[in-house]
C-alpha cells in the first residue's frame, strides 16, 4: 500500500537538518512523553502539544514530561487540536516534521461517547493536516490504531488487507485519519506514514488500561475483572519498540503514503499474561470473570514484514522483561 517516491515543494527531511524539528501532539501522554525523552535525547528540537484531556488525572501527565519541562530543546504548548483558531495562532514555525499521536482512546468509551471521538480523531487530525499543507511541511507521522482491522479472522494482520472491519467509533475514527492521510498524500506534497500501533504497554502507561489496572490491583489483592474466558489473543507491544519505529518513520524519505504495523509479532493470550503478571508480582490473582465487552477483539495479531523492509524495525522486549519494568515503574510511586 504506497505510492511513488516523489520531489515535492515543501520541507522534506531530505533537505531539513540532520536533527530536524519536530512538533507532537499527545506529548504529555503516555506513547508521546517516551517518544519526545527520545526525540531531545537524539538532539531535536521539540515542540509539545497537549490538551490535559481529564480522561485520567492531569498530575500522571505532568509528571510524564516533568523531566523535559527545563530541558532548552523542549517546548509546551497547552492546546486543544480541535480549535482550528487556536492552533492557526500558536502554531510554532520553523516544523519540520509533525508526529500526530493526540487522540480521544479507548474503544469502550467510545461507544458511550462516539460524537467526540469522531471530533477530536478526525477533526483534530484534518485541522494538523492543514497546517501541514499551509506551512509547507512534508513529514506527516499518524498514530494509528491495530483496532482498524476489527475482526479479521486472517492472521497474522497485513497492511494489504483490502478490507477493515472496525467494531467500535475509535476503530472507524482511526481508519478516517489514515483515510484523510491519503487523500492529502495524494492532492499536496506531504509524506503521510500511518503507524498502526499493537498494544503498547510499559512505563506510565494508561491507568485504564489493562496490565496497569492488574498490576496495581494484584498489588492491592483487589480481584480483577476478566472479561470473558480468558483466550482473546494481543499483540502486545514494548513502548521503547514502538518509539524505535515512530523514530525511523521520521526518517523515512520513501513513498508518500504508507500505512505500517507496528506490533511485536507474538500473540499472547490473556490468561497467559495474568500468570506473567503473577509471576512478576509474586502474587496470585483473584478473578472477577464477567461477560465479554461490547467493542472488544477477540485478538490482534502482527504481520511486522513491511515495517522490518521499510523501517528496519525489530522489537528487542520480551513480554516478561517489559513486564518487569512496568512493575518497576509502578512501585517507585509513579502513579
């Protein structure tokens, strides 16, 4: 799924410093504050953007990018990408390359609230296109979503699977920003990469997200709630494996348009990783089994061929070893 390379007017990576300057949105979350430590600690120029949505505590965000508030290659700007007229104003010049990793997540919550996931994803998402095609930058990297597949019973996933079948609003809101990707792939010079992401885990992870809600309540000897029987299968994905390949996606100076999974190329079942878990732990679980939620797949799973071709990607985190540094993490009060 590509297009041909081609020379375009705009700033291209090719022409911009070996360190070009780079604008985030999401950055005080939990993918973004890893991604911007990389990005200052490789000598870029960082602009943030966050919005302190209250989907979970603002504190936990604060505390992501406390490190990089003083640092002189990292810059913050509270927005919301929504407000077309706000982000016209602060819009930072002198980008290079923009990382769109700000979204409304969550496929549950979605369901409840679909009107704002389709305003924040894809409204949010054309808004920074716009300003991409106005101020002339060429380097798009888009934080997609796994979800977009929905049930494909064809595994492991590829890009080239002609048909997605998303099941939740935050699935069909990630689809149309890639969606939107190729159409200004397609009608302007800008590079649009797509990097559909497979359960990422680690270090300041989402308090709502599974490993750190069973963490923190194996802990406590709270009983955690297991949706379904325990068989549905994830990909899951190391944030330092992740970053790596948003990394080289910045870089890349191939075809204008490319949509690239970025997953650890293991399926691991649920029950399988509560007993990783356990074992990190040193504790047993005790088990709420409840019925399957709505929104939910029963797996995920990652053909990572075209991103070894196209980014010389390699996932180097064994669930275990990433699992051990969550609890880490978690223990030095982080949370």
């Amino acid at each position: 799924m590509g297009h041909q390379k081609r020379k375009t007017g705009f700033q291209s990576m090719e022409d911009s410093s070996q360190n070009p300057a780079v604008l985030v949105t999401g950055a005080a979350g939990f993918i973004g504050s890893h991604l911007c430590d990389r990005l200052v600690a490789e000598g870029h120029q960082v602009t943030g953007i966050d919005n302190f949505d209250p989907f979970y505590p603002r504190s936990l965000k604060e505390s992501n990018i406390s490190r990089l508030m003083d640092h002189p290659n990292f810059r913050l700007l509270e927005l919301d990408i929504t407000n077309a007229e706000a982000l016209v104003h602060q819009f930072p010049d002198g980008i290079d390359a923009i990382i769109h990793l700000a979204a409304k997540a969550g496929v549950r919550p979605s369901i409840s609230d679909p009107e704002a996931y389709q305003r924040v994803n894809v409204l949010g998402t054309q808004n920074l296109l716009e300003q991409a095609r106005k101020r002339k930058i060429g380097q798009f990297v888009f934080g997609s979503s796994s979800s977009v597949y929905g049930v494909n019973e064809r595994v492991p996933w590829q890009e080239s699977d002609a048909v997605l079948r998303p099941i939740s609003p935050y699935a069909s809101s990630k689809v149309a920003g890639e969606l939107l990707g190729h159409a200004y792939a397609h009608l302007y010079p800008i590079r649009f990469i797509a990097l559909r992401f497979f359960t990422v885990y680690g270090p300041r992870q989402r308090p709502d997200l599974a490993i750190h809600r069973f963490f923190r309540m194996i802990n406590e000897d709270q009983a955690i709630p297991v949706f379904g029987d325990g068989t549905t299968l994830r990909d899951y994905t190391y944030v330092d494996d992740i970053v790596s390949g948003i990394m080289a996606a910045l870089q890349y100076n191939g075809t204008n348009y490319e949509v690239i999974n970025l997953g650890n190329n293991q399926t691991v079942a649920l029950s399988e990783l509560i007993n990783a878990i356990e074992e990190v732990i040193g504790k047993k679980a005790n088990i709420n089994r409840l019925p399957p939620q709505p929104g939910d797949v029963p797996q995920t799973s990652a053909d990572i061929t075209k991103a070894r071709a196209l980014l010389g990607y390699h996932p180097q985190t064994p669930l275990h070893q990433g699992l051990q540094a969550f609890y880490e993490w978690l223990r030095g009060g982080n949370c």
